[in-house]
C-alpha cells in the first residue's frame, strides 16, 4: 500500500511518511494510491467482531505488515481504545421509530475524535521510539480535536503537541480539556479569530519545508491520513451492527444503509465516502448547521467561503473551509490530481470556487445534505428528549434534525453518527430546556489549574501569529535537544 498526494506531485509514499506528514509537499492531501475493496464475504465475516477487532481489520489494509506486523497493531490498537467508559468502545443507542444512534464519545475529552487520536498516536510513539526521535505535532482545532490530541499525547517522551484554538469560540469544557493539561510536552494557544483563521497561519508553517524537516513538524488534524484510516472503521461497524446485513441472503445483494453525519471539516464524511469507495452500500448524508458551504456545493456547485464564520450552537463544526472536501473530489473525479490542484489553488486564492454542473451532479450522487439552524438544533434536542428521554449534544442534533424532517424509507435503515457527549455543550442543553448529570471527570476541570498563551488580533495577526508559533516550536525543540524540561 503506497500513497499519493490529491495534486499529483507526489507518489509512492509509504504509511510510515505520510503519519509523519501533515499536507503534502505539493499542498495537496494525501490518500491511498488505490482503494482497497470489500468483498461480501469478507463484510459478513466481519459481523460480529469488537468494534477494537474491526480496527485493526481496517488498519491492516492500509499498513504493511513489514511497517507494523499484524501483532503489534493489534496491541497498539487495544491499547490505543482500552481506556474508553464503555468496554465496547462505541455504543448503538436504538431508539422509538428507527432512530439509531451510534455513540463515538466514550473516550477521554467526549468526542468522536478520541477513537482516532489515541490509535494514531500510538502508531506515532510506535515509530519514534524505534527510531529513536522526536516529533512536534502542530494541531489547529475548532473545538474537540486539540483536547483529543493533548490527552492522546500528555506525557510522551518523544512528542511535543502545540495547539491553536479559537478563544470564546468554544464551549468551556472544550477549553478546558486544553488548557488544564500542564503535562510539559503541551503547549496551548488562545488565538483571537476562528478555527479557518487560524489555518492559515498553520499552512504558513506547514509550507516552511526546513522548519518541518528540522523540527519533525507533523500534524494530526484530520489532514493526516492516519485519522481518517481509523475512522473509516465506525462507518463499517454501524453497517455491520444496523444494515440488516446478517439477515439477507448469503448470496444476495447487500442492504444499503443511510448513515447521516454532522459536518465541518469533513473528514468523517471523506472516511464514509472511501467506505463507500470500498464496496459497501452506503447512502451518505452530510448535515451542517448555519456554516452551509458543503451543503451549497453539493445543492448548486458554490463551493465557497461566506464572508465570516457564525458562531453556532455547534461550535465545531463552525467551519467555512472544509479542506478534506479535496479527498472526495478527488475521489470523485477519478484521482485527477492536476485537475484538483486547479480548483483547490483557486479555492485557497480567493476563497471561491464554482462546481461544472457535470461535477456537481456526480457529487449528487454519492452524497445529500442539508442545513440546520440554532433553533432547528434546539427544536430536535427538545423533540428527540420528549420521546425517547434521550439528551442529543448540538452537533449530533444537526444529524438527527434529518430523522424529523425527512421521511423514511421502511426499506433502508438509518444510522445517524454522535460526534460528542452532550456534557460538554452544557448551555445548548440548557437553551433546550434539558437537563444533563455531568460526569465527575468534567466537574473535577474547574479546579485544575491552567496553562496558555494568547494570540491577539493585531492588523498584520497572521504574520504575528505564525511568529510566535514559530517561535514556539524553534525554543522547545532547543530545549529538547539539550535534554531539558521546559516549564520550569
């Protein structure tokens, strides 16, 4: 299995360079040079497996055995998921009138990114003490994927994680999983814009090939390929578990599932799409709250930015540049990458980008989607409490408004994706009228101490803003150079 970039200029990467790359050389995205396929048989044999088991299944389709033998992938990935509050690690919640509910946030910050972060990180440490180096993760975050990557790394000998969120732009629990860690390889910023803002300051860096060959700069936003891998999983697991796979005939066609995803970023939209890619009949639905440019490129073709990010109910999916959109066109206009890089340069230029009808109506296909206000968020909180006494968090509520306003097929069952615990959107349940019994461990946040550094708007914050980090990167690396501890 090698891989490639979605712009062409770069090919025959091995798995081992790409989880130590964030974006490609080249700027693009990388992916598997070619897709693996499931067979039926294969899916049916599947059908019973641990949702840790399914991992490693999936994992050892894109990692050779000659990188990571089968047996310490195997202990890598129970590690990685042992430390979740359900032994199952994700949980189907099946509620009244179809409703299913396939709970990701079981794990240390109570987001779907937990089941990703941790395996990856595992494989990182994996590399690094083999090899005996270090590596700095640079992770930009809207809310839930630096408080995944610190837990997943705190404390690790060879990895310092430096972390960019946007400051009151995230829910306090969310900014707490951050700033309380005073582990010394974690460094926090409170940077003073929004979770798109602070990207370009990190593609800056990104782009600086001496600073990221000299610092072993890395990423694991789900850029990296390693998290979009691991999270190709969940979409196989809800099949298995909800398709109705194991009651049709053995030598008859699958069962389509529809499964519905909130979206920002899109790497969990990406990672069902490459399921689909894979053979299995998945009918995929993207859900986006006010932030609506994937929802606009699928409907007319305009993939682009609107002039501001809104603050929404759904703070991480708040999002105007969903870069792993690059993997699906790319995907989808069959692995062209001049063509990609084409349309995603000019996209980064001016922040616009206008589909050929002909590309939009292929996107069409393979992917539906629609649009939720705050008020539809709150109305489906409400609603999915009233009947099943069951508390949505705001951005799973983005997918299930589809169950209320959407009407059902008998013959194709549904599956809509949990991205967070609703503990840790404490206020939009409140606005909802609902109420929610924190865990212990998001009460026992407030009487942490805290640790960050701020990131002012100023009128040239870009160039401020990739200097210190920087700056950051340059002073810790010294210091681990020499051995040293860097808060003292």
């Amino acid at each position: 299995m090698q891989y490639c970039s979605t712009r062409g200029g770069v090919r025959g990467w091995d798995f081992r360079d790409v989880l130590f790359s964030g974006f490609a050389p080249d700027g693009g995205m990388f992916m598997p040079e070619s897709i693996p396929v499931l067979s039926p048989d294969t899916l049916r044999g599947w059908r019973g497996l641990s949702y840790t088991k399914l991992v490693v299944e999936v994992a050892s389709l894109f990692i050779p055995t000659q990188l990571i033998p089968r047996q310490d992938l195997e202990v890598l990935v129970s590690e990685a998921l042992s430390g979740f509050s359900v032994p199952e690690v994700v949980r189907v919640a099946r509620l009244k009138d179809g409703l299913s509910v396939l709970e990701l946030f079981h794990g240390d910050t109570l987001a779907f990114k937990d089941l990703a972060m941790t395996c990856t990180v595992r494989f990182l440490d994996y590399f690094l003490q083999k090899q005996n180096r270090r590596a700095t993760v640079v992770v930009g975050t809207s809310g839930d994927t630096g408080g995944s990557a610190i837990q997943s790394a705190k404390g690790l000998r060879g990895l310092d994680v430096l972390v960019v969120y946007p400051r009151g732009r995230i829910t306090p629990v969310q900014e707490k999983h951050m700033i309380t860690c005073l582990e010394d390889n974690v460094h926090v910023f409170a940077a003073d814009g929004s979770s798109d803002d602070i990207d370009q300051p990190l593609r800056r860096l990104f782009a600086d090939q001496e600073l990221v060959t000299s610092h072993g700069l890395m990423s694991l936003n789900s850029v990296n390929w390693s998290r979009v891998m691991v999270q190709l999983a969940h979409f196989i697991f809800a099949y298995l578990e909800l398709s109705g796979v194991d009651q049709a005939q053995a030598d008859g066609e699958l069962p389509e599932l529809e499964v519905v995803v909130p979206t920002g970023g899109a790497g969990n939209i990406a990672g069902g799409y490459i399921v689909k890619q894979m053979g299995l009949p998945l009918k995929l639905v993207a859900m986006v709250n006010s932030n609506d440019i994937v929802h606009r490129t699928v409907t007319t073709g305009d993939f682009s930015m609107a002039g501001n990010v809104t603050q929404t109910l759904a703070p991480a999916i708040d999002i105007q540049d969903p870069y792993n959109m690059e993997r699906v066109f790319w995907l989808l206009l069959g692995k062209d990458g001049a063509l990609v890089k084409n349309m995603m340069e000019e996209f980064q230029q001016s922040h616009r980008h206008s589909l050929p009808e002909n590309h939009r109506k292929l996107l069409s296909q393979v992917l539906s989607s629609g649009t939720v206000s705050d008020e539809g968020i709150l109305e489906t909180m409400r609603s999915c409490w009233e009947e099943n006494q069951y508390v949505l968090c705001p951005h799973t509520a983005v997918a299930v408004w589809h169950h209320y306003h959407c009407p059902h097929s008998s013959k194709i069952n549904r599956c809509y994706i949990a991205t967070a615990s609703p503990a840790k959107f404490q206020a939009a349940v409140q606005r909802a009228g609902l109420t929610f019994d924190l865990p212990e461990a998001v009460l026992a946040l407030d009487k942490l101490a805290t640790r960050y550094q701020n990131l002012e708007r100023s009128p040239n914050w870009c160039t401020d803003w990739e200097r210190k980090m920087r700056e950051k990167i340059q002073s810790v690396s010294s210091v681990r150079k020499n051995g040293g501890t860097y808060y003292s």
